[in-house]
C-alpha cells in the first residue's frame, strides 16, 4: 500500500505520460490484463486509456485492473487512469519512492 506521499510522486511521475495501451469495447479482457501485466513488469509505471466503446467507468476499471494485477491504482481522471507496481526483476526497477 503507498501512502499520500508516494501516491503524489507517482502522479507527478504520470502526468506527462501518454498511454500506451487502450482498452477497448472488448472491456477488461484477458488479453488486456495480460498487456498491462506485462507493460508494469517493464515499466512499473503506466497509464491507460478507455476507448468510448468500453462503456466503461474509469475508477471501476482502474480498480478492476489494480485488483487483478496486485497493482496500486495512482489516479483516475477522465478517459484515464494510472497503475503502478514495482517490478520484480532488479532491472525493471525506474522508480524510487520515498519512504513512509
């Protein structure tokens, strides 16, 4: 669990990303839970976009995928959200949060 501090950082840290994987009218598939998998094991750090066709509501689906993936949900706004999970391989590892 991060706290305020951490959860701050991370936002700054998401802010100027750009998302690279999109969820679509498909929804949370398991091919989309397995991109994110994937893409946080590399990058630890990432943001992903609703498509209008998801008929999805962004916190719901932030936490879905935080849930499944043993993520930390970092925020949700508009069309967006953001995950993050450190990675288990020493070599992913980008990001350095401060201590609580």
């Amino acid at each position: 669990m991060i706290n305020g501090k951490q959860r701050a950082l991370l936002r700054k840290l998401g802010h100027d990303m750009q998302p690279i994987i999109q969820i679509g009218k498909e929804g949370m598939s398991d091919q989309v839970i397995a991109a994110i998998d994937e893409a946080l094991e590399k990058r630890e750090l990432l943001k992903i976009a609703i498509l209008e066709t998801a008929m999805l509501d962004t916190r719901e689906a932030c936490n879905e995928a935080a849930e499944r993936l043993g993520a930390e949900p970092v925020q949700a706004i508009g069309n967006k959200f953001v995950l993050y999970r450190r990675s288990s391989n020493e070599k992913n590892r980008r990001i350095e949060l401060p201590r609580r």
